[in-house]
C-alpha cells in the first residue's frame, strides 16, 4: 500500500505442499484409477470428458478425480491476448503482464509497447472451482485443495473470492485443529496455527500490500483487512498476523490502531526487531520523542549488528540531527 511507506512489513514466502507453485497454477500429481488412462491430445475435450465420466462412474468419491479435473478446467479457461499501447501509456488491465517489449522508432524513441494479457473463459473458469468445490465437500480437510482453490482466484486477480477461500480455509483449521490429511488419504499432518499463517498465507497476504491502494472502496485494500482481521481472529498470538494487521490500519491512516497491533505482536515476541522500529516510528507520528526513544533503545540490546547501528542512527535522527524516513 502507498501510504504504508515508513512501517517495515515481515515478508515471508509461501510454501505449497504438494508440488504446488507459489501463487501459480495449482499443479498436482496425477494417480487414475486401474485401467484409465488419460488422452494425449489436450484439445480433445470430448475424450477428456469421457475419461473423466469413466472415473467418476467408477470412484465417484476420489479425491484426484475432483482434483484432475480442476486442473483441466482451470487450464482450459484460460487464454493469452496480445496488448498494444501507445507510448507513455501505462495503464494496466486485470490480467496483464508488467513486462513489455518496447517499440521504437528509428531515433531510438520510443513509440508503444506490446504486453500479453491472460483472460479467462467464465464458463469454464466457473466449473473448475465448481470441480474444486466438490473435492473439499468430499474430503474437507485436504489442505492442497484449498490452496489450489485460493491460487486459482489470486491468478486470476480475483481478490475478494480469493479472500473468502483463505477464510474458509482458516475456518476449517479451526474445526479440525490444525489436522489435515495427506494426498494419500490415510497420514494426518499437523500445522499449528503460527505456521499456517506464516508459511501458507502470507505470500496472498503480500499480493494484497501489492495491489492495495488506500483509497476508498479499494477491493484489494479491503480484502487484506478482511484477510488480516481473520488472520488475527484465528491466532492472536501470530506476530506475522498482527503486524499484517497493524501495517494495514497504517495504511488507511488509522494510527492507533495499527500501534495497538504492533504493541501486541511486541508483548509476543520482545526480540522482534521489526515491530520495535514499527512502535517507535509510530509514537514519532503522534509527536512522542520520548516514547519512540524508550522503544528504539530496546533495538540497542538486538544480536544483529546492522539492526544495532539503524538504532544509534535511529536515535540521533530523533534528536533532530537528521529526519526519520
């Protein structure tokens, strides 16, 4: 978010199970009944539909069935559009590449460019999710399946439906306890609270400070507080959750509550430097010299050199020598 300048966010990767790519297109092994086999050619969608009948009529309940079929769909909904633009033109659509071939006269200058956009077929696009959809309502505590759910609708620059499926997500690890089961469907695999946040949430999470702008009716900007209040709500001692939070009220203007947030991820983990620095920028806000210097003081005991020497400078700077960025 623009208006978050100033407040250190903690950025952490996402990390899929399942052979799963970050943010991308949910990929997943495939294991087809004894017998099924399924066809070479992928714009055969008549045999593809076949194929899929015949396993369904055969194991109706199977978990990569619903799976495979998510994929199919998901892959043949979407297509790739060329995008002209005039020079100077910098606009983006939902979909388009940041990267451009740049057009240029023959004095060098530059007259347009050309992108790639992907688009997507709704029809099928819906029954993809439609597939997903069906594999939780069988097996609802595969935590791939939601994943690949939230990666479809992050791909597709769907926030708010991507939102819902992160909550719905985090809704299910409360009524299962952090209990999910494998792909082999037997072995449970625990992932505790803290570690759901942080190691499967946060890139989605990291998408929406991308996008979000502080501006109102902002659908990204609402989603991540959407996102950040259920992060929250779920595990109140996640100091990745409450900085997320924290770092969004920061970014709506909203300076107490984002101090409160980080003041409360502090009390979680009083070694945390990003949260120390947070505190004390924002008591500088607010006009508390004193207050941002008790707080910047505790970065002073911190065991990395460089978090030690941004503190002395941290502390000069509030004395007026130099002005805190």
């Amino acid at each position: 978010m623009t208006a978050a300048i100033g407040i250190r966010r903690a950025m952490c990767r996402i990390r899929f199970v399942l052979g799963m790519a970050a943010l991308g297109i949910p990929a997943f092994a495939a294991a087809q009944p004894e017998g099924l086999r399924p066809p070479t050619d992928d714009c055969d969608t008549m045999a593809w539909n076949g194929y899929f009948s015949a396993w369904e009529a055969s194991a109706p309940a199977d978990a990569q069935l619903w799976i495979d079929r998510f994929n199919y769909d998901f892959n043949r909904s979407r297509r790739a559009e060329i995008v002209l633009r005039g020079a100077g033109d910098t606009f983006r659509v939902a979909g388009e590449s940041s990267e451009r071939l740049i057009l240029t006269d023959s004095t060098g200058a530059e007259t347009g460019t050309i992108g790639r956009r992907v688009v997507f077929d709704e029809r099928l696009f819906a029954r993809a999710i439609a597939d997903i959809d069906r594999g939780i309502a069988l097996h609802p505590d595969r935590l791939d399946m939601y994943l690949g759910r939230a990666a479809a609708f992050a791909y597709a620059e769907r926030y708010g439906r991507m939102t819902d499926a992160l909550c719905a997500l985090v809704a299910r690890a409360e009524a299962n306890g952090g209990r999910w089961l494998a792909p082999d469907g037997r072995t449970v695999e625990y992932v505790e609270p803290k570690q759901l946040i942080a190691g499967y949430l946060q890139d989605y999470v990291n998408r929406l400070f991308e996008t979000a702008s502080s501006s109102d009716g902002d659908a990204a900007g609402e989603s991540l507080g959407r996102l950040a209040r259920c992060e929250v709500e779920y595990c109140p001692e996640s100091v990745v959750a409450l900085n997320n939070l924290g770092a969004w009220h920061y970014g709506a203007g909203r300076i107490d509550e984002a101090l409160d947030c980080f003041v409360r991820a502090s009390a979680v983990d009083p070694s945390d430097g990003t949260m120390l620095y947070n505190i004390g920028y924002l008591y500088l806000q607010r006009g508390d010299k004193e207050s941002a210097r008790t707080w910047w003081r505790r970065l002073l005991d911190s065991p990395d050199v460089d978090e030690r020497r941004r503190a002395e400078e941290l502390l000069r700077e509030v004395d007026g020598k130099t002005a805190v960025q």
